[in-house]
C-alpha cells in the first residue's frame, strides 16, 4: 500500500497568514493528489483534486502544487474559517489511502 | 442537489454486525463509484473501499477482507456497507462518499453525513 505522510501534523497560525502544508507519498503517485478540509462534527470536503485543481466553490486562496512523491497545499491569506484539519489522499492506486492529517488552528 | 443519506446511529456488542446504508438521490446512482471511509474517535480518515453501483463490482483494504461487503441497491439508489466480528476498534464514524472524475481524476465530491457505529458489551 502506498503511505502518504504529511507535515506538520498540526501548525497555529494567524489570520491573513500564508500556510504550506506538505505530503509525501511512498512512491510515485503522478499527479493524482487530493486534499480535503474537514470540520469538526463534519465530513471532509474536497478543497483541490489531481494535485492542483480547484473543486467548484472553493476560495481562490487555495492552491495545490506538486508531482511524484511531493506535494503542498497553500492557503494564502488566512481567514478565521480555515480552521481545520487538512487531508491528502492518493487517488492513484487502490487502496486510496490518507495522510494522517494537520489540524490548522487560528490563533 | 446531490445527497447521500446515511442511516442512523448504531450500538453493537462485539462479534455482532453492523449494516449502514447510504440513500442517493440528485443524480444516476449507477454512474459513479460509491466509497466508504470511517475515522474512528479523534482519529484519521481511513479508506475502506469501494463499490460500482453498476456491476457490483467491489474492492476492500485488506485488513477488512473477509469481515466487510459492500453491496447496493440499484431500485432504490442505495449502497451497503456490512462489517462483521465487530470488536471496539470498529467504533467509528463511518462514511459514505460519491466518487467523480474530472479528466483523470477521481476524488470524493459528495459525502454522506456519516453513521456513527459504537462497540460496547
């Protein structure tokens, strides 16, 4: 199975601050990169698919990049209700497995 | 608009079964995979598998083979999850998603609320 790791497992930081989140994947996984948002009490919404493709209704200020092994999400311009916890996921070969997750706090 | 309804809450002994089902309706439920994910109390997402609603058609993690099956209903638009030899680290939420593609690429776009499953004697 291909095991996805990211860091930081949790970061705090300011509103109107730019956060970089990194995953890391076993092996190769091309581009097929997933990152999702989840709220507490509630279930994880896709914000960027296939690495950098933004899901319909998601802000702007969200963006994904990379390839391979490596990938980031960036939120640029903090606001008070990205308050979460940030998934990636590997869509490339099953089983589609997870990062174990960064809890972003807003201070 | 797209919904995917779960059912509701379970309490389970261990060793028991536990059958959630997750009710679609906005679109052509045989067009699109049908995911399951569970996270268990402050845990991690963890994919278990996954259905075609067209062909019936399954795949499982490995560590559920044998204990999980995944089935639908194509009359009433409707998958199953069904995992059995529940013990208590089967407590969970467990969700149902829809999967979509977008050129290439497939991901979860549509999630069920989430069917919280608990493991007590």
């Amino acid at each position: 199975d291909i095991q996805m790791t990211q860091s930081p497992s949790s970061l705090s930081v300011s509103v109107g601050d730019r956060v970089t989140i990194t995953c890391r994947a076993s092996q190769s996984i091309t581009d097929y990169l997933n990152w999702y948002q989840q709220k507490p009490g509630k279930a994880p919404q896709v914000l960027i698919y296939g690495t950098s493709g933004l899901q319909s209704g998601v802000p702007p200020r969200f963006s994904g990049s990379g390839s391979g092994t490596s990938f980031t999400l960036t939120i640029t311009s903090l606001q008070p209700e990205d308050s979460a916890v940030y998934y990636c996921q590997q869509s490339d070969t099953a089983p589609y497995t997870f990062g174990q997750g960064t809890k972003l706090e807003i201070k | 608009q797209v919904q995917l309804v779960q059912s509701g809450a379970e309490v389970k002994k261990p060793g028991a079964s536990v059958k959630v089902s997750c009710e679609t309706s906005g679109y052509t439920f045989i067009t699109y995979d049908i995911n399951w994910v569970r996270q268990a109390p402050g845990q991690g997402l963890e994919w278990m598998g996954w259905i075609n609603p067209r062909n019936g058609k399954t795949g499982y993690l490995q560590k559920f083979q044998g204990r999980v099956t995944m089935t639908r209903n194509t009359s009433v638009n409707t998958a199953y999850m069904e995992l059995s030899s529940l013990t208590s680290e089967d407590t969970a939420v467990y969700y149902c998603a829809r999967v979509v593609p977008i050129d290439y690429y497939y991901f979860m776009d549509v999630w069920g609320k989430g069917t919280t499953v608990i493991v007590s004697s």
